[in-house]
C-alpha cells in the first residue's frame, strides 16, 4: 500500500480506452483522475464532449472534467495514462517523461525500445529494473503496457514456459471489433463475415511477447528466442479477444498438471494485493466449448481482468499443448492492465 | 463424358445440403434427379415441404416430386446421394449398396471405414481404386464425401504436400453457422459471440485428412504420418469456412513458389473437363485482408467450388509455410464436392 | 414493507425467465427462493442442469437448490412464480391457487381471463381488486404479468392517456432474440436479416393492452376503446425491445409537456419505495439516436426496471404524438414486473 | 426500343451506389458506360482504385477505365448517373445540365426543387412533362431518383391509393447498413443492436413520397395532401430495407383485393418492356413471415428490381390496411431505379 495517493492523468480520454480508464479510475483507493486531454475538443467538459459507447455511463465525478491539450506544461499529476494514437505516443511521451511524469503507456511507440520494460505485471514484474537506466535521461520515466492480443497470450503462457519450456507458439486470434477503436471497423465489413487480418498485428504478438518472456541480463532485456506464428483475424464481437493457442514445449506435458499450474498462477500484484489485481489472473473453465467471449470476457474477482482459458489439452505430440484463452480487450488488454502495472510502481516504490 | 445419363436421388432432401443438391443438380448435364426421400414429410411435394432457406427458390422442375422413405426399393436411380444424419447413414446406406446402387455419401458414417474410399477428386482419386475390393460385398458401391472442413483443408495442402512434404499442420477453423444445419446454432449462442468448439469436428478434421493424404498400397490405405492440431470455432457467418493454416513441411519453402504450384493445380476433374469442376480448385487472392467468407465464398468459375487462398507467407522458420483458406462448406464442402465425385465415378466407368 | 418474509418458488427454472427470477431474487430483502421446478432433470442441483447463458453465473445461494416437479405437493412456498410454457400453465397454475399458492404468473394461459387482473404495477394497481372475486374459488391467488412487449408499451403509454387521452395507436415493434428463449431463434434466420413476423405477438399487445388500460367497474374490468396497430418484427439483438410508437390522441398535445409528463410519472410502486421498483419508471433520453438496445436497456436506478424513452416528437397533426421506446424483455419485460407485481402483493396484503 | 445507344457516365463511381451503376451497365443493351469520376484517385484505372465490396468483381470491360473529375468538360457522354454527395450534386449537377447532358440524379440535392421530375418510373411518369419547361433553362435535362426508402414505399401504396385513397401513412422502417454507404455505420453500433434515427431520413420520406403521389396541374407538381409519420431505424443487415406500413384508406378496404391489385399493378416501364424493368414491380409473398431482407432483396425477373410485398391485412379499422415492404436498397433503391429511370427517358425520347 503507497503511502500517499496520486494525481493522475489520462492522454486521449475520449476514444474507448479512455472511457475504460475512467470507468476503472472512478473511485480508486489511490489514484485520483485530475487530467484529461484530447487533440479535439479541447475546453469541453468530459462528460458533454465523449461519445460513450461502452456502456453505462461517464462517471459522474468526471463529467465536469474540461479537456486539455496533451501538454506537460497544462497538467497537474504524478501519474499520465497514454492512450494516444502511436504517431502522438512518439512525439509526446518522451515530453512528458522528462517533465518529471511517470508515463504508463498504452501506445504502441516504444514497446520495442530497449530502455523502456514492457510489462505485464504478474509475467516480468522484474523488467522494471529497467527504470535505473532511464534516470539518467529524464526526470520521470517510461514503462509500456503491451498490445492487448500479446498481453491475454503472455499470462496463460508463463506458468507453461515455466514449468516445461516453450519453443514454439502457434497462435490463431479472434478479435473484438471494439480493439479497432471507434469508429473503427465498417459494419459491412462484419456483418456476416470475418477480416483475416489485422494489419500490424501479428508482429506485434510475436516481437513483445518474446521481449516479455525474456531475461534481464546485465541491466538489458534479452529476448526469449522460442518461435511465435501468429495469424490475427477480426470477428463480429463487441469486446473479447478469444487465442487457439498451440505450444510446443521443451519437456513432455501433463494437461491435468498445466491446468493445475494455471489456476495455481499467481503474480506479484496478488503478493501485494494490488487494488486492480484480480484473485486469479488466469481462471480455466470446465465446459468444453469455454471460454466464450459474450459469457466470460468479464471472468475473474475483478471484472474483466482475469484470462478465461478453457480446452486444455495435449495436442499430437506429448511435448505439445493447446488451449483457448479470453480476454476482455479493453480491460486486462488495454486500461485495466495499464492500471495494475501503474499501481505496481506505486507499490514498488517507482512512484 | 459419359455414354449415357444417370437417374439420381437425393436421401435427406429437405436439408441444407439436401437444398444444394436439388439446386446444383438443375439443369446438370449428366443426372437427371428422380427421387428425394425425407424421413418427414414423406408423401408431400418437395417444393411445399421443404423449408427452403438458401436464398433463391426451389428449381421449379423438382417442386413436384414428391417425397418417399430412404428405402431401395421406393427409388429408382443409379446413383444416390445422402445427406442423412449419421446414424440413419449408417444403417441405410449398405442397404443402397447391397441393392446396387452407386452410394455417394456425405454423412461421417463410414468415411474412415477401410473398405471406403474418403476422396477428394482433385487429391486422390486413386484411392476410389478401393472399390475394386467392395465388389466382393455389395452389387453397387460406396464412395464418401470428407467433412466439409476437412475437404477445404485438403485441396490447398495437396500441391504443398507434394512439392516440400509435410510434417506437422495446425490449423484454427472459423466456421459458418450453416455447417450446422437448421435449425442449428442458436442466434442467442452467435449474436456477439464465437464458441470455440465444434463436437467431433477436430478428429474427424485429423483422420480423414490423414487418410485422404495417405498412400495407396496392396489394395488399403496406409494413411500419412503427419501431426494435425485442430481448434474448430463457430462465427457469425452464413456460409464459407475460413482456416488459418501453419504447416511445418520437410525441406524448405520459397513462399512465392508455393503461391504459384497453388495457382497451377490442377487434378483429375480438370483433365477430364467433369460438369461441376472448377478451371482451377484454387484461387490465390492478392489483397492482404482476403479471402473473407462473404466476399470470396462464391470463388471460381463454378461459384463455390474454388477453395480461396490468401496471405500465404513464411512462418518462423524456412520450413514453415502458413496461410489462410476459405471454402463455401455446403457447395465445395458438401453437396458441390458430392456431385463432383459422382462425376468422377462416372467419367471414370465406376457407375 | 411487510411485516415478514415469504418463501417464493420459480415453476420452470431452467429458461431464461427462470434464470432472470433466479438473479432477481438473489439477496432479496423480502423474498427467499426454497423451491424450482423443471419438466426435466428433476432431482439435479439447479446450478448443475441450467444452461446459464445471460452472462455471469449462477447465484451461489441456489446452485445446491434440487429441482423438483410443478406439483403444489412437493412445494413448500407462498408465493410461486410462474415461467411455464402456455399449455403446462393452462392446468398447473389453478392447482397451485386452489392448493392456496399465491400465483404471480409470466405465462400467457389466464391474462386475458376475466376473472384474473393483469396488471403492470405503475399502471393498473388497481386492478388488483379482482382479486376480491377470486377468493370463492380458491384458497390462493393468481395474478397475470402481460406480456414483455405489452408492459414496455404500457408504461409511456399511460401518462399520454392520462393527458390527451388515446384513440389509436400504431405501434411497430424491433425485438430481441431473448424473447423467443432458449434456443429460440435459429442463427440463420439472423445473421444479415430480420423477421417481420412473431406468431400471437400482435393479438398480445392488442388485447392487452386494452384490458390494461381499461377500467373497474362493477368488479370488472371493462376493456378500453382505442385503435391498436401492431406489427411484431425480430431483429438480432440479444436483450432488449425496442418499439416505433405513433399514438393518436383525444386532445391536442405539447410534446414537451409530454416529456415532462413522462419523466414525473411514478406510480404505486415508487410510493410505497417497493425493492425492485426504480425510482422513475420511464427515463426519457436527450440523444437523438436513443435509445438503442446495447446501450439502454439496462436504464434505471434498478438496472432493466425502467422503460427508456426517446425521440419524442408531435406527429403530422396535432393530434398525434410519436416515441421509440426500448425495455429490457427479460428484465421489466419478465422476471422483473413479475417480481414487482409480488412485492405490491405483499406490500398491499394481498399475501 | 430506342433508336440507338448512348454514352454514360458515373459520377462519384467508387462508392456503393456507383459499384452497383458499373455492375447493372455492365452489358446494357442501349447504355454503354464511357466515363466514371471520382473526387479522389483522380487518373487511376477504375478497376484498381474501387474497394468493391458488394460481391463479386469489378465488370472486367471497366476495369480500364480511367477516372476523371466530375467535370462536364471532362467527359463524352448523353447521360449522367449522379452518386453525388448531396453538396457536390447541388454544385456539379445544374452545370453537367447546363452543358447539355442528360442529368440522372441519385443525390437528395434537386428532389424537392419545383423544377425537378422526382419519378419512380412506374408511379408518376408523367411527372417528366416538368421537363418541358426545363428548357428554357438547360441545354440539358435534370431528373430526380427519390430516396431507397421512398421508392420502395411509393410502388405499394400506389395500387393502394389508386383503389381505396390515402389519408395517412403510418410507417417504420428497418434500414440495412448499406444505405449508409461505406465505411458508413461502425460495426460497434451494429453488433446486438439497432439505431433508431437516421439522420434527415424522416422529412425525405414524408416530403418525397407527396411530391411524387402528386398531380401535374398547369405544368406544376402539386404534392398530394395525405398525413405521413415515419420513423427510420437501422439494423445489422447488409442490404434490404424492410417497412412496416400502416395505411388509412379513404373507402373501406378488402385486403383480398389489395393483394390482387398489387400482384397486377403495372407500369409505363412494364407496357414498354424497358430492359431493367421487371415483369411486375410488386411481388406478394404468401409466408406470414416473409419478406425477409436476406431471402428476398433479390426478389423479382430483375433481381432486385421488384418490391417484396408481405403480410398484406386489415388494420383496426375497415378504412385501414397493413402490409410489410422489402425493397433491395442499392438496386431499386438506388442504381436500378436510376437506370429504369433513364431508359423511360430514352423510349419516350426526352434524349
């Protein structure tokens, strides 16, 4: 538990992770949300400007919210939350991080960076050692919150690499049309049909799961070396991002026992029982056609930030593996995540 | 071109797959439909009985036969088709057989049965060399239509299995809501929603696949030795099945060179000009987003019957090869790919 | 409030009314769920034999509970609530009043019964005097809860009548796939379609509507006189009716005042502060696209209880007066105004 | 039968409307199309610049075709089809007439303007004598398609209106995406859900459907003077507009006989076989649940240039009728019904 509360701020409040990360910021034990800006609409209040298609409505603390430009010299907070579009992440988080800001970001710009930890709070905790290395450059300081199709990948895939080795993940996604924004993705694209593409995406999964997965060595990140296939497709769902996961693995496998080691996963922020942590960060599901994305994109003790996985199995060979894993795209893949792994430097003493 | 016409019928008519048998077999060349059975209805009107929900209307030329049992001695054909449930197939298709009709069957039933051929005309014709040994049995004949997932799979394999060998397919499925039947999938179970689960559909996907890909010796099939890991889902699509194919082949592959060896496929209904053959059995599609069921399930020359391809790249090593396929599972899938083999049987002296 | 508890039973369980009464009823302050009943699986837990498909799960408190047959012997309860089918609803729930059940019925069997009040709380509470008649027939009671698309016309309905009066009302209404339960609707019949046709809905709203809005005298109810136009569409929705209102009235009408009019109704129910009732039951919304089923049907301080209302407007005369309005079917639609009409039961000593 | 061919252009080709311009001209016996325009990819081949996405493939004779701006100067041709954006249409359209071309209009801009024929073929094709007086303005000649929803309104009442009068209209409609036109409606409104609000839909219907039911009198259209209220919504299907009709009648109604004379209803374009003109405008369906937008948009000898009529009965009272109407969006209403358009200005020589 931190000794204080924080003031924080969200970049680009208005599109969909914004309205998640207001939804989850309205009443946070820690943080209190004092900031958002937009590059439209700027001096109009939140709750009048957003056009809130999430759900429920704009939390009503925020309403009179009056939107600023994403300047570091109009915010007052310890804390930015960066939903900005990536060409904007570029530009403006480095600005912000050495105004003194500890920048939690949910763009794309420098997920690869080596100086910044890409982290999925209880997978590589420990890549935030990183942060030494970044004091020299700013006052506050980087941390990259990963895409969300790598990061509902990364947390049913750590107990199995722990426990037997990965050396190839093939990988088949489909994906909620809200992960494409809004207004994103045309209704006459998905109206009896599905898109088998989602353009930048798979390289994506592939490049930040292997930097997650990998090991600090000497102050940097040395990235896992095991094979990653991926193939992205968009499907008509509101929010879900439904993984057919194949892993081949260096030991033989017990499916029973990697359910076990599944539902037995725990990470860092349940050590320190993080107001965003979930009991569980994984929760397998009995039924044989689970987890599916309208049923169980809100699985877990805190909504929407548990991975639902379900068929487990052995696959043709006994160093195989494969599984469904679920999970909620705007929530443990975008804000909610940012917000555990903002909470985990809190915790840690980073902030 | 066969010496003569065929009388066919229909067993389980009232069906999807029984609809594009009534509908494919307008106007054929060859066969000439006499005869549609129903386990209901029987006595009535085709056209008043069956609930026609594939687009279009009955062909007005069968809207009059009038429905009987799916029992040999109420039909007079020389060839039958059968779209009936597994286990009424199970029971009456020998009947048909042992009566001396040729049976062309696109029920699971007997497909892995070893006296059976399971073939794709454009993959192993060879195998309906099998029929040779059922003479002994039964005064028709035998023949099985693979699932129509496992038919779709087959077709792009081919031309790859052939040039680099294959060792290891996995393969994720989203497929249509018509592979179920009518009334079938609830919309309750697919209105933002997938379910990640089709009962039986991985096995049957392995093994015919399997024996499909096998080789012809001393009169059996010795089926090929490859890993297939299958994760079936169902979409909210109509018609069209799209699968996201990984291959992990013998000797190295050049991407380019496969789209090409995909392009120039051809087979045995090709030579022989058959009715229901498409120019090519394979459509490779530029665009990076494609093929998309809605767009690309009518491919080919004969709508339906091409198996789209698209985004064939490399996977993570040299000997990887991955794509994405799409067929429309009641025409290639079903009732098209059924009549293509009745073609073949006919062209080929078998009826 | 009433001076005790009641035990309540749910006759047919295992649908989706039965799984809404099941969530409805879990932690209520003055109703507590001892009894289901099901046509199958009697003698199963309830939580493990229930297809639990309205998202989250099965309350806990009544996973354990043993589904038992619709018989007033094997029920321990005051009050039963009634989610049969028509025909079983038909023969048991007169065996349940006359065993001395108090009978809150969802079923369609005795609505337009004359001997049996049906009645939308805010509405016709004072139908409820009918009840008066009952009591030399049968020990218990049996009440009748209109149909999901009746109750989400009545309630905008009433407060226009009380003003202007009404002589016709044209009504075209977009609902739900829930409302045809569990399967229900074939996925088929939408995806990339709608179905303008729900068999006996339109007589429903007609019919009762009428009695609804019609009136005691002389211990009965003496039906009202106005024009009712329906047409009954199905649209792929999930939850949620939605309805297009054309309502000619008596006088002249100031569609502001008509809006305020809405917003202040309140009715019974809300003064007697009843625990499902939500503090207004009509929310009438300022988007010029609202409301949409996604987004509203969950309105209200009891989330599904209130009717949301838009986009009202004068129609081409004076006269005349148009709105859209949305209710969750299940919710307010069912289980809800179900529950509603036991606790004014209750509340007003008819139990 | 004209006495030669003419040249034609698209103007504003890329969009929906314009594919299905290309498709429908695509081997027209009297229109051969030797211009497209398009504000963006100016100088590129039609072929390559199109994102088709209505099915199917560019017509290969106009793949070639290069794009030009819509600039009169820049193009050959007797006859110009407008898919204009309504301000690009209000500019471009007088100057294209103005230089002597024959101005067939898709776009909302001229529909109401005094001087403008507003025409769907069969109903009021003497409303093209308002072009006598265009002379004196135009070299050229301007004519008006109404909007898809009143077309497809327009051709069912007219048998009505013809028989019994109008006093008012009472309509709902449930509008595919596809009349949004691409990217159009997001996907996010779309999945489990319906908007009910279209905007400026309302006033076109009302103020349209009266030019057209109107009479010429002293060389002016004098708009009819019955009452209409319509509310338009949209709903998850790609293309069909469906509309739920309530009429009052001024004579009492036989719905027997209404289905007769909608099943007889002919028109100019019929007696002179114009080659997009359908044997019969109106198709009456005899299932109480049809039409449905999926299975009968293609309805008629012209797919989809015939209205699907369905459930055709008395309202409430003896001077009322009700009926559902099912018109193809981009084909009756839209490219088709400007192509019928143009081909009765060609037979009765207005070009």
């Amino acid at each position: 538990m931190p000794a204080r509360t924080y003031k924080v701020a969200v970049l680009g409040a208005r599109g969909l992770v914004g309205q998640w990360f207001a939804r989850m910021l309205s009443g946070h034990p820690w943080f209190k949300l004092t900031a958002v800006t937009s590059h439209e609409a700027v001096g109009a209040k939140y709750g009048k400007s957003v056009k809130w298609v999430i759900g429920g409505s704009v939390p009503a603390e925020f309403a009179e919210l009056e939107l600023v430009e994403s300047d570091p010299k109009r915010i007052d907070a310890d804390i930015v939350f960066s939903a900005l579009p990536t060409e904007a992440a570029r530009k403006l988080e480095p600005e912000f991080a050495r105004e003194g800001f500890a920048v939690v970001s949910k763009a794309a710009a420098y997920r690869l960076d080596e100086r910044v930890p890409l982290v999925v709070p209880e997978v590589n905790p420990d890549h935030l050692q990183l942060l030494e290395a970044q004091r020299g450059s700013w006052d506050g300081l980087l941390v990259a919150d990963p895409n969300c199709t790598t990061t509902i990948l990364a947390l049913p895939l750590k107990p199995v690499a722990d426990a037997y080795g990965v050396r190839r993940v093939v990988v088949t996604t489909l994906q909620a049309a809200s992960g494409a924004g809004y207004p994103g993705v045309p209704s006459l694209d998905l109206i009896d049909n599905v898109i088998p593409y989602i353009a930048g995406e798979e390289e994506k999964v592939r490049d930040e799961l292997l930097k997650i997965m990998g090991s600090l060595r000497g102050g940097r990140v040395e990235w896992a070396h095991f094979e990653v296939a991926a193939t992205c497709t968009r499907v008509p769902v509101l929010d879900g991002h439904l993984e057919s996961v194949y892993v081949e693995t260096e030991k033989p496998v017990d499916p029973a026992e990697a359910v076990e080691l599944m539902r037995r996963f725990r990470g860092r922020p349940q050590e320190l029982k993080l107001p965003t942590a979930p009991e569980a960060p994984l929760v397998v599901l009995e039924g044989e056609d689970r987890p599916q994305p309208r049923l169980d994109r809100m699985a877990g003790s805190v909504p929407g930030m548990s991975v639902a996985v379900g068929r487990v199995r052995r696959g043709p060979s006994e160093r195989s593996l494969m599984f469904v894993a679920l999970g909620h795209n705007l929530v443990r893949g975008a804000a909610g995540s940012a917000l555990l792994l903002a909470e985990l430097l809190a915790a840690e003493g980073y902030v």
